[in-house]
C-alpha cells in the first residue's frame, strides 16, 4: 500500500534559521506530490505542488521543495524562517493508480521569536 | 464561490447517538473525501467518492458511512457514536488528482 513518511514529529527553530522537513513516499509509479500548511485552529492550505517538470518547485511564503525520484523524496525548505511560520506541516501524495490522497503523519513546527 | 462547506461546526454527542455530518461544494469537482484528524496521526481518510454514486473506503472507516447524493455534496454519518470518534472531521474536494481544497472542519466530541 503506498505511504507517506515524514520523519521530524516536532521541529523547533529560531527566526532566521533555515528550514528542511523530510518526505519520503512508498509507489513505484508516476505520483503528485504536495505540501500542505495547517496554522492553529485553522484548515489545510497548499503551500507548493509538484506534477511533472522542473523538479524544484516554489510555492507561497518563499517555500520550496525538490523532488528526488530516485530518493522517493520530496523534502520541503525555506532558507529563513519568521516567527508566522509556526504551523503544522503536512506531506501528501496522489498517484496516477486512483483518487486517494495519502499524507504524512505532519511535522509540527514551532519558531521561537 | 464558497469553496467547501461543512456543518456543524462543532457537535457534542453522548455514545450512541447518530449524527450526520454535511459536506458541500461549490466547484464542481469530481471526487470528494471524509478524513478525520487526530494529535500526532495526521489526516486519515475514512471514506472517499471518485464520482457522483461512487464511494470507496479509505484507511478508517468503521463506524462511519458515507451518502454522495449528487456532485455537490458528501455526507458523513455515524450511527452510533463511540468516544474514540472523538476528532476533528475534515471534508475535501478535487478536480482531477490536483489539489486539494478542505472544509473548516467539524469538532465532534463523543461522550
């Protein structure tokens, strides 16, 4: 069965760090891929996607993420991170087998100001 | 444009109580899904609906069933209610393996 995994349950950083989550997704075929963002009490946004071209890909908020497809990655980065960034972070995949949407189990990340 | 509609917003239950959780959207997508999130679990799909009159089941889907009346709306229910229901419900729609786009989520609680 696929399946996502994200392999930081909780980050903590200060303002201005850099910032890389890791995703790792289990399907040999052709998948899309997704990074969403849930701040507290709030729903999921789409921060960045990816389908098929260039494998590094810019999303809102200064993100990126670059899709490895030997690696089955597709790790999520920002190069400095504000106190507003704080948020849960979630990872998800759709193949090209059916409908499912799969995501990761999230990355909680926490920014001290 | 609304987006994804969802009702209630918040539900408390006593165990064995039904309920029915409405979902709607407005884009005239295809495929619609119920996950339920959890501390620490991420997003769990319980049901999902490729199309009008299709539904599949996801990873959780005891204790759940699902209704796709027409294109618009999916509607969760539960029948009799346990506290390990106890979660935040989210519903969301697609156009065609694209993004997704999520409800503001129910919070039911489960007594």
């Amino acid at each position: 069965a696929q399946s996502v995994s994200q392999h930081n349950h909780h980050v903590i950083l200060s303002e201005a760090a850099s910032l890389e989550l890791g995703c790792n997704y289990s399907y040999g075929g052709t998948v899309n891929l997704f990074w969403y963002v849930q701040y507290p009490g709030q729903h999921l946004q789409l921060l960045l996607k990816y389908f098929s071209g260039d494998p590094l890909v810019k999303g809102i908020k200064g993100f990126e993420a670059e899709f490895i497809k030997s690696k089955f990655s597709f790790n999520l980065r920002k190069p400095s991170v504000q106190w507003s960034d704080t948020a849960e972070y979630f990872c998800a995949v759709i193949t090209n087998r059916d409908d499912k949407i799969i995501f990761g189990k999230g990355t909680r990340l926490h920014i001290l100001p | 444009n609304a987006g994804v509609t969802q009702t209630p917003k918040f539900q408390v239950l006593k165990t064995g109580q039904s309920m029915t959780l409405q979902c709607a959207q407005d884009m005239n997508h295809n495929s619609m899904y119920w996950y339920r999130q959890d501390p620490g679990m991420g997003l769990r799909l319980i049901y999902y609906s490729a199309s009008e009159g299709t539904t599949d089941k996801g990873e959780v889907p005891n204790g759940y069933n699902v209704s796709r009346l027409n294109k618009r709306e999916f509607s969760l229910r539960l029948e009799s209610a346990a506290p390990s229901q106890t979660s935040v419900y989210f519903c969301a729609s697609i156009r065609a393996r694209n993004e997704q786009f999520f409800g503001p989520g129910t919070r039911l609680t489960v007594l």
